[in-house]
C-alpha cells in the first residue's frame, strides 16, 4: 500500500476514533453497566435472569464478571439487548495516530542518522547539529513514503 493510501486510511480511523474520544475518559461504573442499568429500570436479578431465560445465579456471574472485565463481548452484546441497550465497543488511541506513525518515523530516522554520526565523530568529522537534524527530518520523510510495516520491525 503506498504511503498516500497509508495516510488516507489513517486519518479515517482517527477521525472514527475521535468519536469516542469523551468516552475513553470515562470508567465503567464500579459494579458494572449491567447492573446499573438493571437496577435503574428497577428490575431485580431474578426479574431479569427470567426475561433472558437464564438462571440468576448465572446472571449475577455475568454482571460480575463484566465488572471485572472477564466478560466476553458476545456475552455482553447478548446481556446489553436483554435491557435494550447497545454494545458499544471501540479501541481510542491516546494520541492521534499520525503523531504516532511521525514519532516512530522520526525515532527510527533519529537512531539511524545518530548512529552514523557517532561513528563520524570516532573519526572527528562529525557534522554540525543543524545538518544532523535535517538529516533525521530528510530520513523521516523518506521512511514515511515508504511501506509503514517497515516501522514496526
């Protein structure tokens, strides 16, 4: 895939991403949203277990299990439509994702260019810090043109 497509692609999910950016902020209430939920529509375990057609003891497992963050997502989506609800599931990235692929584009230009130039310096020809610099921006920018699986090895 060549770097435009890479970057396309990249501001898509970033943009998906931010959608949901208020709520990665946000925790999970302490003994779970199931039981929140169940309990707000003032219904009981027992109430519940019979409208799933499950037994309460495996009900109170499951929101037990959910407030532990055990709970399969299969479960989940099937306890979530038992109270009407939706699962909602994303993965937010703390920071947004082109400054991520920069910053390692950058990190492995820095480490290459670096290396060179202590091997320069051993021989006391080391070029000036602005030439470096330009050097590892150079790099980056041609690491970044290039296949981004290659960042990550």
């Amino acid at each position: 895939m060549n770097s435009r497509m890479n970057q396309l692609r990249l501001e898509q999910v970033q943009k998906s991403a931010e959608a949901y950016a208020d709520l990665a902020k946000r925790r999970a209430p302490p003994r779970g949203w199931l039981k929140l939920i169940r309990e707000s529509l003032g219904l009981t375990e027992r109430q519940q277990a019979e409208r799933l057609g499950i037994s309460a003891p495996t009900l109170h497992k499951s929101e037990q299990a959910e407030a532990d963050e055990r709970i399969t997502l299969g479960q989940l989506r099937k306890l979530a439509e038992g109270l009407d609800c939706e699962l909602v599931y994303a993965l937010v990235p703390r920071k947004p994702l082109t400054q991520v692929v920069m910053e390692r584009a950058h990190a492995i230009a820095l480490q290459e260019v670096g290396g060179v130039a202590h091997t320069m310096s051993l021989e006391d020809q080391r070029p000036a810090t602005a030439r470096l610099r330009k050097q590892v921006e150079q790099r980056a920018e041609e690491l970044l043109r290039g296949r981004w699986s290659a960042l990550w090895r």
